[in-house]
C-alpha cells in the first residue's frame, strides 16, 4: 500500500460500481491514481482489479489523510458516493486535508443546488468545485463516459486533459466540455436523465404495439429492432433491447423479458426533471407521462385488481398489415422521439437564461453522441440543428426537422388511432403528438379558457383585434342576450 508520497495526478473517492470502474478508465489512460472508499475492503478490491486488468497505475489508501497527501498540486478529487449526505460528509473528511487551489469533483448525480451551495463553502476554504454528471453506467464508466462538467473553470482545466482522455471518443471529439457555472453540469445531467425516461417510455410502447396490437413475437421483436439500430433510430437503447429479446428464460420455457415484473424502479432524477419543468412552466409531457408510466406500473396489485373490473374491456380489434404496422410504428417512435427531445432542450434553454448558464445546445448532443445511455446517431442532427441557429426556438422549427415530422405525421397518428382504439396505452406518443399538434397551431382553444378566467375572476383578457386588458361582465351580458333570444322564440 502506498504510503504519503505524492504520487499521483488524481484521486477517486468512493469505490462503488461507477468509482472503481472510473479510477481503472483513469489509471488505464495513463494518469496515476489514488483511491479511497469509507469501507476499506473495496480498497483492495479496486487494486486488485487493478493489477489484473493490467497493472494499472493505481494505489489504494486506507485513510482520507493518506489518500489526499498522495497527490500532485494543486490535488483534484473525484468523489463518487451516494448523493447527498454522504457527499457532504466525504467532503469534510477529504478537506480537512486539502489546501487553497485544491479541487473537489462530485461525479454523483446531486441535486444541481446542493452543488451551488457546496461550492460556495469549498471556496470558502480555498478550494475550487466542480458537479459532473457522469453517464453511461459501468460500462461507460469503465470504457468511456460521458461528462457533465461545471461549476469552477479553473478547476476544469486542471483535469481537462485527463477527462478528454477517459470520455467516451466520437468522431468530432470526446464526450465532454465545460457545461458552465454553478450546478449546470449537474443539471445538464438531470435533464439527460429525464430524457432518457422518455426514450425508453417510448421504446416501450413501440414494443407494446407491435406485440399486441401487431402479434409479434420475441423472435420477430429481435430482428426488427435489429433493422432498427442500422437506420435513424440507430442507438444504445435500440441495441439493447434487440438484445432483450434473444435472451431465453435459463429458468424456464421462452424469452426471459416476459418473466421480469411489469414494475419500473426509479432513482428520482427523472422526477426532478418534471418538477424542475413545472417550477419553470415549460411543457415537458412525453417526459411527464414517462415518470408518470412508472408510477403507475409500481401499482401492481390495484391494476391487476382493475384487470378484473374491467375485463369486458377488449378493445376494437381490427386486422393489420404487419408490415405497414412495423414501419409506421418506427416513424412513430422517431417523430415522437423528436417532440421529447424539444422539451429537454427548452428545459435547459429556461433553466440557463435563469441562472446565466449560457450553454450551448449543440456541445451538450455533440457529448451525448458517445458514451450516455441516449447516445445515438440522431444526436448530430440535434447537434447540427444547434450549429445553425443557437437560438433555435424549438427543435420541431428547424427546417429539417420539420421536414421529418411532416413525413412521418400520418403513420404517427395511425400508429395513435390504432393502439387507442384497440386499448394498449401510448401515454408518451399521445403527449408526444398532442404536444406537436398544440405547439403547431396558431390559434388553440386558449380563448375560452382565458373568456372563463375574466368570467369567474375578473382576470381580465387580451384581444386579437387590438392592444390593451380587457374585461367584460359575460354573465350580465350572456343574460341578457339569453332573454333577447327567448323574447325572439
Ligand atoms: P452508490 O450510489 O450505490 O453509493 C455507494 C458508495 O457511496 C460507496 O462507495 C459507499 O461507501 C459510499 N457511501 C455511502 Br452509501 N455513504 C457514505 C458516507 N456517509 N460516507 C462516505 N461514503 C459513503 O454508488 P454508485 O452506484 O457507484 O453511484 C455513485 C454516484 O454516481 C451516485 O450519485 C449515482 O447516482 C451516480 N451514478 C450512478 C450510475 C450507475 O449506473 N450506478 C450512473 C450514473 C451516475 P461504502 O462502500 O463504505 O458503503
């Protein structure tokens, strides 16, 4: 074990599943590494995988002073332990032995303001902060993340070289840039969560159709997300549900999807996401209605006890072409793909005029291209979208964007109208097609609504036909017009 001698260019905090895989992605490309967690058994686990994985630079420290006194200055620190308290505690134990122009990085997925608070105090000590999200799971973390990085920009260019190195690799670039200030990064993170919510609420119902509304099998499922993953929709979440469906029950008769529960688990990003939208009043449905989709697949036992109460209920069933089903369901899934992609966009788009946070739209799908659970080819188009006009009031106005949605519009709304009709729930094609169709048009039903607001609280309205507030005594006036049409019988 090594012991106090200065060594290494980084240190990682917290030897779980994402801090062991990183510290081995850091030590495997070449920058020497110290490692600590609370329980020390993981130490030794980290190093030994350490050595088996090809001696890696990597050593072990039992104690938080050993640990920070083994490393370069100014020092960086990773820490990735549970978010929040943990987080505060491994800071102060990590602290008190750091110096003024050391840096603190908290790869976990924290709460964006508990970041903003706790830069505040690392700087009160002299010390430079940093919350990067960090996506892609084991896998990612261990071949290629993607990173989420903000808070000090100083502190981010003391490891720049380092994260640009153990990021995920693209064509145009690795899988990081410098998010912004404060709690960006964080929220950056967030939001990508919540997007990816609505990719796989969307990949689900795609599935739900073509199963039951289009009598697929697992076998067929396979093959089509297969041609899937080599056209537009060609993504990690396309990949390994193809995957899913070749997977045989070991333990039993058929494919091992149809043995796993229908309940979702969460970790409650995705349900920040849609609290930080309502704080915010941007419409985020399809993401909505993802976490929403979870909620209630964690009724189990009410929904099969409504199964019962409602077993007349069979739906309109009406024979398909399979083949035309299977196409239009994949432009569904692409259009409303769009529409969820639009509303994280203009979640962070609110969220950085807010907070100042300036951030650039076509960096953040340009780092998601590699190494994220939503990695996929269609991000360069979002990336390119963003190039072309930074200032882009919706995905769904870019030109060619909106030129695939009126493509796929019409398979879209059969895709709708059938699973509708035939009673298999779309919660998020529907929200992602009402949010299109909402957003499309020029004049809604607002009008009466606003007419009900001046109606029953003087709220007052605005005109289409000329400038100012207006109210208007509807109820005297409805009455009297009322008695003038009775007078006229
Ligand atoms: P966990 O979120 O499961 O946390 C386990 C780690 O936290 C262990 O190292 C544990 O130490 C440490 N810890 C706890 Br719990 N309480 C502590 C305390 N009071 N003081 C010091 N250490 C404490 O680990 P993870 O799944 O590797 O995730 C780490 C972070 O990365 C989380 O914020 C997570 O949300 C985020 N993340 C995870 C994934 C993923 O796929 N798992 C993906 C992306 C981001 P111990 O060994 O002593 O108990």
């Amino acid at each position: 074990m090594e012991a106090s001698a200065a060594v290494s260019r980084i240190g990682l905090a917290g030897l779980a599943v994402m801090g062991q895989n990183l510290a081995l992605n850091i030590a495997e490309k070449g920058f020497p590494i110290s490692v600590y967690n609370r329980t020390i058994s993981k130490v030794d686990e980290t190093v030994d995988r350490a050595q088996n994985e090809g001696q890696l630079p990597l050593t072990g420290h039992y104690n938080p002073k050993d640990f920070v006194l083994s490393l370069k200055k100014p020092r960086s620190v990773i820490i990735l332990v549970k978010a929040g308290a943990p987080v505060d505690q491994t800071i102060e134990a990590l602290s008190a032995h750091m110096e003024p122009g050391d840096t603190i990085i908290d790869g976990g997925n924290e709460w964006y303001e508990n970041t903003e608070r706790r830069i505040i105090e690392a700087k009160s000590n002299g010390l430079l902060y940093l919350g990067m999200g960090v996506s892609g799971g084991e896998e990612g973390a261990r071949n290629g993340p993607s990173l989420m990085p903000g808070g000090s920009q100083q502190a981010y260019g003391n490891v720049q070289d380092i994260m640009e190195k153990v990021a995920a690799q693209v064509e145009d670039g690795p899988c990081v840039t410098y998010i912004g200030e404060g709690g960006s990064g964080n929220f950056v993170k967030m939001v990508h969560n919540g997007i990816e919510y609505g990719d796989m609420q969307l990949i689900s119902e795609a599935y739900d159709v073509l199963k039951n509304v289009g009598g697929l099998s697992n076998e067929e499922l396979a093959e089509i997300f297969d041609e899937w993953n080599r056209g537009e929709l060609e993504s990690f979440l396309i990949e390994i549900t193809a995957d899913i469906f070749k997977v045989k029950d070991e333990g039993g008769e058929g494919e091992l999807v149809d043995k796993v529960l229908d309940k979702t688990g969460m970790k409650g990003t995705g349900k920040w996401t849609v609290q930080q939208a309502a704080e915010l009043s941007v419409a985020v449905p399809t993401i909505a209605a993802s976490l929403d989709g979870r909620f209630l697949s964690g009724l189990k036992e009410e929904r099969e006890a409504a199964s019962e109460v409602y077993s007349g209920i069979v739906g309109v069933k009406s024979s398909v072409d399979k083949k035309r089903l299977i196409d239009d369901v994949r432009q569904a899934l692409y259009a409303s793909k769009i529409c969820s992609y639009a509303q994280g966009m203009n979640l962070l788009r609110a969220k950085s005029d807010e907070k100042g946070w300036n951030l650039n739209f076509g960096e953040l799908a340009r780092i998601w291209k590699g190494g994220c659970i939503i990695r996929a080819v269609f991000l360069d188009r979002i990336k390119i979208a963003y190039q072309r006009n930074p200032n882009l009031a919706s995905l769904l106005v870019d030109p060619d964007f909106a030129r695939e949605m009126v493509q796929r519009e019409k398979a879209w709304r059969r895709v709708v109208g059938l699973a509708i009709a035939a009673g298999v729930s779309i919660p998020g094609m529907c929200a992602s097609l009402s949010y299109f169709d909402t957003y499309r048009r020029a004049r809604l039903p607002a009008n009466l609504v606003q007419a009900q607001r001046d109606l029953f609280g003087a709220h007052t309205y605005e005109r289409v036909d000329r400038p100012g507030a207006f109210h208007t005594e509807w109820t005297k006036l409805a009455r009297k017009s009322g008695s003038r049409v009775a007078a006229l019988k």
